[in-house]
C-alpha cells in the first residue's frame, strides 16, 4: 500500500509572532491559513485511510470478498464514496491494500546475516501470533481459491516482496562470506518460513522473537561459513 505523502511546506512569516504560515517554535502547534493553528496529531487524510482500510479488514472478516463493496466500505468508514476512489481506483486495489496492511513492514536491514534474517522473522512471527491477525489471513486462504487473480496479485504484489527482502539478506551474507558459497537461497527462504507456517497453530504463544533467532541459528549451523 503506498503512502499518502501529504503537502508539509512551511510558512515564511516571522516565528513567534502568529503571523500566518509560522506557529510557534517549541509549542507543538502548528499554523494554518489564515493564522489559524492546528494541533499535532494524525493528519485527517492519514485518519481517514486508516478507517478505510479497517473497514474493509472488518468486513472481508465478517462476508468474506463478496461483501466488500465501496458502498459498505464508505458508510462504515463514515467517508464517502469519493475519499476511497480518490486513493484506490476499483475494489481490487482497495482490498490488496487492505490484505497487504495485515502484514507488518520488515525493518531496514542493519547488514549483519543472522541480525536481519532475526529481525525478519521476529516480524512474521508476531504479525502471526496476532489472533485478529491470523483469523483473518486463514479466511483469506480459504476465500482465496474462488478468486485466482486477487490471490495472484496478492502474491506479486505483497508476498513477493518480502520473499524477496529476505532473499536479498541470504545472498549477501554469501557475497560478504558469511553463509557458504552453495548455500540454496530458495531451501534457505522455504525453511525460514516455512517454519513459522508449521508453528502458527501452536497456542503456547511461543511465536515470538525468540523462537524466530531460534530458527535463524539452526539454520545457520548449516549454511555458516566454515
């Protein structure tokens, strides 16, 4: 899901005095038109998406992909139909923004192979030990073989990416000698995450960051460079 980037240039007037465009230095607020001020907090088209993007979470949980429609989406985000088509063309591209939101970002990578590939699956590990979390992306595994496209693209679009994050982690820790020089970066990739699909229907809540170094050192007995 792409940001929105919203417009933040700043006034020239003179700090301090309430001239229009300025606010005042220190205090957290800032000016508006006309001299008027705005107190910090998620700008409203931030919060707008937000709802948008949890409503149509609310719904998919609730009737599955056929009752996500623009209409039941707007009306239960309390916006209209035009804030949604403004950000999302149709209602394919709004529930793979939707669908994408369920997985949390992966941090920038730091460099180090098993500090990355640690972070990495701490991310999965938690965004699956998420019970909102897990409900709904069961729901979208079993909804997901009545619409191919929708999944394909969901695929392409936010698995493939992360796959290919943590792709990247695997083959530079061949470059710079820390995994062997045949290590297999899909067996690698696979036995990564393959591991956290097996452990997710575990209930003892161990799906945490320690069991994602537990994963990345077992595997790295392997593949370490020797």
């Amino acid at each position: 899901m792409q940001p929105v980037i919203l417009d933040q240039r700043s006034g020239t007037g003179t700090p301090g005095t309430g001239t229009p465009g300025t606010g005042t230095p220190g205090t957290g607020v800032e000016a508006g038109p006309a001299g008027t001020t705005r107190r910090p907090g998620r700008p409203r088209s931030e919060q707008a998406e937000q709802a948008i993007i949890e409503a149509t979470l609310d719904l998919f949980a609730e009737q599955g992909f056929e009752g996500v429609c623009v209409e039941a989406v707007a009306a239960r985000a309390g916006v209209g139909k035009a804030t949604i088509y403004r950000r999302w063309p149709n209602k394919e591209e709004l529930l793979l923004a939707a669908l994408g939101s369920m997985k949390s970002p992966f941090p920038e990578p730091v460099g180090n192979v098993r500090d990355d590939l640690v972070a990495q699956m701490t991310v999965m590990c938690e965004d699956r030990a998420d019970p909102r979390k897990a409900r709904r992306y069961a729901l979208l595994l079993g909804e997901g073989q009545k619409y191919p496209r929708l999944m394909q693209r969901y695929k392409e679009t936010v698995v493939g990416p992360r796959h290919d994050a943590m792709r990247e982690v695997i083959r530079r820790g061949i470059a710079a000698g820390e995994l062997r020089a045949d290590t297999d970066v899909e067996i690698a990739l696979l036995a990564l995450t393959g591991t956290v699909l097996a452990k997710e229907k575990a209930a003892d809540g161990s799906l945490n960051g320690d069991f994602a170094a537990r994963i990345v050192d077992e595997l790295l007995l392997g593949l370490a460079a020797r």
